[in-house]
C-alpha cells in the first residue's frame, strides 16, 4: 500500500502577528467593519462610497508594534524579508481577484493610518460588480517557498493570520435571472406542454460546498408568461410573480440542499462561503450593517432553521421578498 506523509496546517500564529491582523477595521464611507463584518449596501454606496482600510488602531502601526510583530514572525522562522501584509479585493461572479496593497511587513509603518482601497476617481474592479459583492481580506503572507517544516510556513502565498469583510448590494439578492421556456426547451427538461416554471442547478454544483453566485441558477419561466412580466414589470402583478419566482428559487435551492445527507455534520461557518451560504447572508442584515459576531450568530440560527424546519425558514424567506404586501395589491388593482 502507498503511503504520503504531508506537512499540512496548522502551524502556530504569534499573537503580535495576530493581533495586528485583527485590529483591521474597514471603512466605507461612514460604514465601519470589524474583521468577519459584512455590510450590505445601496447601490449608489457600493459604487461610490469612499472604502478604506485602517490597521493598529486609529493611530496606524507604530515602530514598537512592528517589532514585536518581526519578534513573533521570527518565532516561526520567517524573516522580515519573507512576508508582506497584502489586501486582497475578490468577487466570484467574474472571478477578479486584486491585491489593491502588498507590501514587506517590515516596511508597514510607511503606510498611512487609513489606506485608501478606493476613492471617488479609483476604483478597483471587484468594487464595480454589485450583483456579485465583493470579500476584502486583509493578511500576512509569506512570499517565498522555504524548506517544509513541521509547525512553519513554507509554501509561498500560505497566509500567516488573515481577516476577512463583506461586502454587498441590496441589488445581490433581489432577484434571479429567468430564462425564457418554449415548448422545445419543455421538452428537453421533460416537462409537460403546460409547465410554468422549472428550477435546477447545473450539473455538479453543490449548493452546500461550492462557492457560486445566484446567478448560475437555472430558473426556467414559460417563454409566453416571462414575455408578458417583461412587459409591464412594474404592474402590481408582474411584481408579485417576480417576487414569488424568488421565492420558488430559493426554495429549490434549500431543498436541494436539505437532501444532502451530511448536512447535519455542518455548522454555518462550512457552508458561510457557499451558494446557499450566499443565499442566507442576503437574510442577515439587510438594511444595515452586521458584525462579524452577530452575522455569524445570525446565520447559524437560519442554517438552522432551514435544515430543521424549512417551512418555517421559507416564511422568512417570503417577508424579505415582501411577497404578502404585492399579492394583496395585485389582487386590489
């Protein structure tokens, strides 16, 4: 029989080192984020919004605070030339990852006490994608392969203590993009002539484990009844089925999920980077900004529900869509 012996995490962080990377706070215009904080923003705000980000405390990283951040770097075996802090810019949807700041953790009392990831003229292009959101990570990385050491680093790009935010639109949960179905598309999903809607995920995906936007979803709408929607879309009508399509997809997404015979070995945190992890955050915080703690929290309490009592999660799922107020003014005009 074959055997492999890895060096594999975890190896130990100097609480220097951890202590500086946890002291990030974002900014975005008078937003403030702790690390694991997620905001969900305006659509004028996720474009617009001036983003910063501050490190060591409002008066930035002082002399004697990088020295013993070296000291604990040292303690693990990198040197001051082998780890840069870095922030990283990423959205899913298009898959744009941007180091918007790297530079050698030894020269890190250069920068600013706020450091500028975006302004009014600048803007990164993970920050130009409001239907998809954007995670912004703050680490230290180590920017050298070195010899494997059991305990140590040594796979160049490995992060030393990372912190993480995010960010999103209120435009990122509104809705998923329907696809019109004619009777040839009915019958290659092996539907009945008369079918109104189909929902699926493309084959392979799964809803618990991979990290995918909304939009990959398959929501398949009769061709004649979606033409009529994209007609008048801001009849009370039309805004009631759209909102009940949401309601429909986000359904089949937590059933398909809830089939999944481990889900019951999964806490939020294994599924917080997932579709259906995605899916969730659109229900925490909609309208202001939550911590990490209280996020967290908040999700779990959700991932709970949905896996223990789904009737009772789609109801929720049902007042944020709003779905009550539009079909009673649809059946009122």
């Amino acid at each position: 029989m074959a055997t492999e012996t890895r060096i594999v995490r975890p190896f130990a962080v100097p609480a220097p080192v951890a202590d500086l990377v946890n002291s990030a706070r974002l900014s975005i215009g008078e937003v403030i984020l702790e690390p694991g904080g997620r905001a969900t923003l305006d659509l004028d705000s996720y474009l617009h919004a001036p983003v910063h980000l501050s490190i060591g405390g409002h008066g930035g990283l002082s002399s004697q605070d990088l020295d013993e951040v070296l000291n604990g770097l040292n303690e693990i075996g990198v040197g001051p030339d082998e780890a840069h802090f870095a922030v990283n810019l990423y959205s899913s949807f298009l898959k744009i990852s941007e180091y918007v700041v790297l530079c050698p953790v030894a020269e890190m009392v250069t920068l600013p006490a706020m450091v500028a990831l975006a302004t009014t003229g600048s803007r990164p292009d993970a920050l130009r994608t409001p239907h998809s959101g954007c995670r912004v990570e703050a680490a230290i990385l180590l920017t050298e392969n070195r010899e494997p050491c059991v305990g140590q680093p040594w796979r160049k790009g490995t992060w030393i203590s990372r912190s993480r935010f995010n960010l999103s639109c209120q435009l990122e949960y509104s809705g998923f993009t329907p696809r019109p179905m004619d009777a040839d598309q009915k019958a290659a999903l092996g539907l009945p002539a008369n079918a109104t809607r189909y929902v699926s995920l493309p084959a392979g995906l799964d809803p618990l484990r991979d990290e995918a936007t909304p939009e990959v979803l398959e929501l398949w709408v009769d061709h004649d009844l979606l033409g009529a929607i994209a007609a008048q879309p801001k009849s009370a009508l039309s805004v009631a089925l759209q909102r009940q399509l949401f309601v429909d997809a986000f359904n089949a997404v937590t059933t398909i999920a809830r089939g999944d015979h481990d889900i019951g070995d999964l806490h939020w945190a294994d599924v917080e980077e997932s579709m259906l992890g995605r899916l969730i955050q659109g229900l925490v915080g909609r309208e202001r900004s939550v911590s990490g703690q209280e996020g967290a929290a908040r999700g779990q309490q959700l991932f709970s529900l949905m896996r223990n009592d789904h009737a009772r999660f789609m109801s929720i799922v049902e007042a944020h869509a709003g779905l009550t107020a539009s079909l009673i003014k649809a059946l009122q005009d």
